[in-house]
C-alpha cells in the first residue's frame, strides 16, 4: 500500500537515536527521547523545499506518529521542519 501526503504535508521515517550516552551508559527504551531526525518518504504537492530522501530536523513535538505495515512513521507539515541535511 502506497501513502500520499496531501498539501503541504510530508510523510517520514523516523531515525532512532543513540542508545548510549558519550559516556558509555545504555538508555533504556522508557527514557529515550521523541527522535527529531527523520527521512523524508513522500511529499505533498504543495511542498516547496524538501524532497524524498532528505534528512530533516524537525520540532520536538510536532507531527503525527502513524503505523503502517508494522513500521513506524511520522506525518509533518512543512512549517515543523527546522532544516536539512547536507552531506
């Protein structure tokens, strides 16, 4: 099954963050934060700047956390990403 973000909306997949701190220590599961990097899957018509397979930084809470097909995702609108990476 294929999903479309309408307007201005981009659906993307969340990329889990570090599991340990610099100093070493393992963070369990319930104390890990919200990730705010994500890959960008799909793109609505209406969005300018971002495009499929950009890295984004996006607002802490912001967005819809959804689950499709047993993966995790998250559905943003374009005014919630903070920037892109650049490789």
């Amino acid at each position: 099954m294929r999903f479309k973000p309408l307007a201005d909306h981009l659906l993307a997949k969340p990329l889990e963050s570090e599991e340990k701190t610099e100093a070493g220590i393992i963070i369990p599961d319930t104390a890990k934060e919200r990730p705010q990097k994500a890959k960008i899957i799909e793109v609505g018509n209406e969005v300018k700047d971002i495009k499929k397979n950009d890295t984004v930084l996006f607002a802490k809470y912001s967005g819809t956390e959804v689950k499709m097909g047993g993966e995790d995702y998250i559905i943003l609108k374009e005014e919630d990403v903070l920037g892109i990476f650049e490789d």
